[in-house]
C-alpha cells in the first residue's frame, strides 16, 4: 500500500454517514446515483483503485479480477455474504477479500421470524382485506392461521444467524431442529435445545416450518430441489432469507400451486431482481425485497465494519474480518 491515504472506490451509495467518514480517512470516489455499477465501470474501478468496496449486486468474479491494476490489493465486501466474490482468484493475485460478519444477524433473524408468522398467521391477506375495504367485522372462522408454539422448526446452516434464529424460535415455543456441515458445539446445541440431523432428508419430512439460513456455494445451489421439497409435509412452509439460489424456485412454486406444502416467505430470489412469476401469482406466499438487513442500524455497523477493514489494512495490519478462501 502506498504510504499515502489509499484510492478506495465504492461501487453503490452508501449511508450518509458512512461516506462521510470515508471522505475524511481516505481518497475515495463515492457514487453519484444508486444504481449499480455497468461491468465497464467496475473494469475501471479495479483499474485505478488501492481498495475496492463493492456491495451483493457486484459480480467481482475471475474475469474482472484478470483487469485488476497492480494498486488493487483488498476487496472490502460492504455485505456478510461473499458468493458474489472469487475469493479465491482474488488471493491468488495477491489481493485480499475481507467482509461484515455479524452486522446483519440479529436483523436478518428477525425477518425470519416476521416471515414465519406473516405466512402461518395469513398477514398479508388481512392487510389486503383491510386496503380493499372488504372487513366486515370479527368472524369465528375469518383467515384461521395456524399457532407456531410447539412447532417443529428446521433451521438449515446453524452460523450465527441459524443460531439467532434458533434463539428467536425458542422464545416462541417452537422446537428447533437443524442440518449442517458439522454440528454445533455441545454447550452451543444445549443452550439452544437444538436437535441436529445428519441427514438434510431427515429435517426435512419432521420439521413444520424450514428457515434456510446457508450460505451459496456450489454445494448448496439447488439444496432444495424438487426430491426434497417432495419429503416435506403438506402443511409445512419455508423461509428463505439466506440466499436464492439454495432453492430451486420452479420446483418450489410447483410444490406451492400444488398444495405439496402450505406457504413460502421469501426475502431473496434465485435471479436476484428477476422475481419468477410463478411465485408472484401463488397466494400462499409472502414476497419481499431483500430487506432482511434493512435497517438503519445494521447498514450503518456494516459500514463502520467496511472502515475498519480498510483502516487497519492501510495501516500494515491484516483486516479483522478477512475471508479466508477454505473457510467458505
């Protein structure tokens, strides 16, 4: 790194904040509008930068890293989740990937719990009801949810969001279940009464509410393809604020039209933006646009997380949050 303050470049608007600080630590070029960056403008970006702060909608993959200048030496990932990164071709140019680990979970743990309920308490159809001006009053048998105390919950990846769902879970009464590469710590699977499963097959034909909490890799793409959605119970709904692409959504929105499960709450998409149509038009489930960070508070520590980084890199020192290729 040059002695001088480092050229960091961020490809998307940032808080207020957050962009303030930056201007005042290092020689940054702050977005204008908040759109993403086109490929050619990331192609300049990692041209001229000694840092590059790229968000979820940045494709940062081997291609682009092949026009990186000789300055590009960190990837300061604005964001937890790193799939959208080659983490490892970045390391093998000799630059380092570092991320915002733990900004999001508690805010994306509660998102998980707002869908669990939206969809079992049929949320979405009271709301409508209410704009349209339909309610006619209380109803013994009016949009009958179901109750989630004592509830089997599968929480699929058990890191620190699984885990705060978990938490979450159990203050509900529900029962938590859960599949991951390994299993938790004992004293971690206590604290929690967690109950692991091996195999995924298994969660998945016990549980009545699945929450994929894991990240995307190549071993998880279409973790949740038709076989398995075919194992769960009818009555059973899934949550998806992790990412899209762990859930094959045709075989989902045919499970859902099907009535093979009853309902789905999803924050993330397999296509990003590009919501399939299919799941806009099944009533039983309930859409958001990834929001599951959303908040004021949580973009705001991401933020002070991405400075952290940069700072500490800048100063000769390794970055407290970097990504190591062979923990993915």
């Amino acid at each position: 790194m040059p002695a001088e303050r480092p050229s960091v470049v961020v490809t998307r608007r940032l808080p207020e904040p957050v962009e303030a600080r930056m201007a005042e630590l290092f020689d940054v070029t702050l977005r204008e509008d908040d759109t993403p960056m086109t490929r050619d403008e990331l192609i300049d970006a990692v041209g001229r930068a000694d840092v590059l702060v790229p968000t979820v909608t940045d494709q940062i993959d081997a291609r682009l890293l092949a026009r990186a200048g000789e300055r590009l030496k960190l990837i300061a990932h604005y964001g937890s989740g790193v799939d959208n990164i080659d983490v490892a071709t970045a390391r093998q140019r000799g630059i380092l990937v570092s991320n915002t680990p733990g900004a999001s979970t508690d805010d994306t743990a509660d998102m998980t719990m707002a869908l669990v309920l939206a969809v079992t308490r049929r949320l979405p159809e009271g709301l409508q009801t209410m704009r349209a001006g339909e309610w006619t009053g209380w109803a013994p048998n009016a949009l009958l949810g179901g109750r989630i105390s004592g509830r089997r919950i599968g929480i699929l990846g058990m890191g620190r969001i699984g885990q705060a769902v978990a938490r979450r879970a159990n203050a509900f009464g529900m029962q938590v279940h859960y599949h991951n590469r390994r299993p938790v710590r004992d004293r971690i699977a206590d604290e929690l009464g967690a109950t692991y499963h091996e195999s995924l097959d298994h969660m998945l034909s016990r549980v009545d509410v699945l929450s994929v909490n894991c990240p995307h890799t190549p071993s998880t793409f279409h973790l949740l393809n038709a076989r398995r959605i075919a194992l769960m119970k009818p009555t059973a709904v899934v949550v998806n604020t992790s990412r899209g692409e762990v859930i094959d959504e045709n075989a989902l929105a045919r499970a859902l039209a099907d009535g093979a499960i009853a309902g789905a709450g999803l924050d993330v998409f397999e296509h990003g933006a590009e919501v399939n149509p299919k799941l806009r038009d099944t009533p039983n489930t309930v859409l958001l646009p990834h929001m599951g960070s959303a908040t004021v508070e949580g973009r705001l520590e991401m933020g002070e997380k991405v400075i952290i980084n940069i700072k500490t890199f800048a100063d000769g020192h390794r970055p407290p949050d970097q990504v190591v290729p062979g923990d993915l």
